[in-house]
C-alpha cells in the first residue's frame, strides 16, 4: 500500500470549521499523523500572519504555503520564495473594483493587507503577491471574471464561491508544493492534497492522493481522487484516518 508522507491542508472550509476554529478532533490527528512521521503542512490563500497563529496553535514546525502559492515558506518565519504581482497589474484590477461599488476587494503586499476600506496611494510602490474581489452578486462577479480572463500574467481561482482570486501566472498551491518535495525530498506521488476551492484543484490533481471536502465545490470534487466529510465533521480527522495512517 502506498505511504504517504506529507499533508497539504488547505484552512478556510477545510481544516477550520464554519467558526474558523480546528476542532479538538482535528487538532488530536494531526498531532497522530506528525507523532508518526508525516510532514503536515498548511496549504492556504491566507497570508503570512493569520495562517501563523493557526500553525502555532498546532504545533507545526513544518513548511507552510500561503497566498495560494505566493509564499513558500521553510518553516515558520524562514521565508524560501516569494512571487510577485506587478504592481500594474494590481493598479489595474484596482481601477476595476472601484466600477463595482458594491464589490469588497483586498489585496495582500508584503508590508500586509489592503482593502476596500483602506488602500495606498502609491500602489507602485509596494510588492504584491495577490488581488482578491468578493460579493455575492454572482452576475457582477461574472462581469469581473469575463474581464480579467481577458488579461494576460494571471492565475485566476477562488477560495469561495462567491470570490475571485489573482496570482502571478503559473502560481498556485500545486507549484509551491513540487517546490516543497524537491526542498524536503519528499515525491508528490507521497502527498496528500485536501481542499474545498478553485484554489485547491490543481494541487489536488497533482498530488498522488487529492481530496475535496464534502463541502468543496463540485469542481474540486470532480478533480479529486476521493471526497471526504465536511469540514464541520472532522473531514480532516477521516482523511488521516483512512488514507494517511490507515487506522
């Protein structure tokens, strides 16, 4: 049987519950996966910071991959690679958030998070790593995606139904985690990629084993090699259960 070694987690609507928390049950196999060699690591559009505390919480010494990819880390706080979005590009995506008033935008640079509320005057002058839209008018969220589709240097996925989210071109979490196995030695035929977004797909689909929550989006359901339980069931905690340690 096949063994694998290392754990990608994706957090929002995977390893966090619907209160952003890790349950008990989560958090204790986890713990049983690491106790017994696995590698288990974060795999998250979150940036640096919050994505942090919630390794912390755990215990985690490993690398982590935040931004969707945008950030490899080493361990906690040992940067390896960092991609970024040219500052025209996020000028551009900018200038057509502001067409939709309604429309929540963010954007993660290297110096921390701007958004709707509050933005820079001097755009140029920052590293970017991601430009996200937000609303749940799905209509005007088709307007955006039509547009930007158009555009050329961008990774285009989601983290939610309801968002869109923008990465240098040729970004994502699938390429982080090949950077990954070669800095660990670890093959992706040894990984074990679970998620619930658009986000999720191409590391899913590159993994020897990729696996959508029950809450995942049809899309990643129909990219994964297995669906578990949702992330407020402990989807995580049967993931390690049946396929990584096999209890």
């Amino acid at each position: 049987m096949k063994q694998y070694r290392l754990l990608a987690l994706d957090l929002d609507g995977t390893l966090l519950n619907e209160q952003s928390e890790v349950s008990e049950t989560n958090a204790r196999w986890i713990r049983h996966a690491v106790e017994a060699g696995v590698t288990v690591m974060a795999s998250t559009g979150r940036g640096f910071q919050s994505t942090l505390s919630i390794v912390e919480q755990l215990g985690l010494d490993s690398p982590m991959i935040t931004v969707n990819g945008g950030e490899i880390w080493e361990r906690p706080h040992q940067l390896h690679k960092r991609t970024i979005l040219d500052a025209d590009k996020v000028i551009r995506l900018h200038e057509l958030a502001l067409q939709y008033p309604d429309v929540w935008f963010w954007a993660y640079s290297t110096e921390g998070i701007f958004n709707k509320e509050i933005w820079t005057e001097d755009a140029a002058g920052h590293e970017w790593m991601k430009f996200g839209f937000y609303t749940e008018d799905l209509a005007q969220l088709g307007s955006i995606l039509q547009e930007i589709r158009a555009w050329d240097g961008l990774e285009i996925s989601n983290s939610s139904p309801n968002n869109i989210e923008i990465n240098p071109l040729g970004i994502s979490k699938a390429t982080a985690l090949m950077e990954v196995c070669r800095m660990t030695g670890i093959d992706m035929s040894e990984v074990v990629a679970v998620g619930d977004s658009l986000n999720d797909i191409a590391a899913i689909r590159a993994s020897g084993l990729g696996v959508a929550m029950g809450n995942a989006q049809q899309e990643v359901k129909l990219a994964a090699d297995a669906v578990t339980a949702t992330n407020q069931q402990d989807g995580v905690a049967q993931v390690i259960q049946q396929y990584v340690l096999r209890t």
